[in-house]
C-alpha cells in the first residue's frame, strides 16, 4: 500500500497500532539488549537496569505475544532463551531513525 493511498485517520491507526506494541519504558530497552546479544532473563535484566524480574516477565510476555521475541525452552540443563524474532528485525530502520532522531534532540535542547 502506497503512502499515498492512506487517509489520514488511517495514518493514524497505523502509527497507534506501533506505539501500542513498542510503546513504554522498557520494550525498545529490551530489544535493544537483545539485538547486543542479552538472550537470558538475568542477562536482559542486567542489561535493562533497573528493571524489576516481575516488570522484565511481563514485558517479555508481550513482546512475545506480538510476535517480536521467540522465547525457546531447553531442558538439560533447564534454560530458557529469548530471542528476537525475524519479524522484530523489521523494526531495526526504525529504532536506529529514534536513536539519531535522540542524539539530534539531545544537542538541540542542551546546546551542545
């Protein structure tokens, strides 16, 4: 579907429909993590401070529920892994367009 094609309020939805499943404190944190090579719990959760286990659990959960993390189970010894899925890497042009967007903010508002 061309830019060109959406009606305004489907812009909108779309852009909604993003935030929803990105949107919070630690979604993109963990991700980014993960894509830096973070794949166990205690390993994000020391990547992602301050993180709480409780609020790292659930975030996980819904990333994997949206099709971002892959969360794979293995049994000697009993491990579980967290991966990003390939459909998470569809938002790498994304996320590396928030950090530039970020540093330009950063030395626009401090002057720098």
């Amino acid at each position: 579907m061309k830019d060109k094609e959406l009606t305004t309020e489907q812009k909108i939805k779309y852009v909604q429909d993003t935030l929803f499943v990105i949107s919070g404190k630690w979604k993109l944190p963990i991700l980014i993590a993960m894509n830096q090579g973070c794949y166990r719990f205690r390993d994000i959760q020391r990547s992602v401070l301050p993180i709480t286990t409780r609020v790292l659990s659930r975030e996980l959960k819904d990333l994997e529920e949206n099709k971002l993390v892959i969360r794979t189970v293995y049994d000697a010894p009993k491990t579980v892994e967290y991966t990003v899925s390939p459909y998470c890497k569809s938002l790498k042009p994304l996320v590396d367009e928030m950090i530039k967007w970020g540093q330009n903010h950063r030395r626009k508002i401090s002057g720098k």
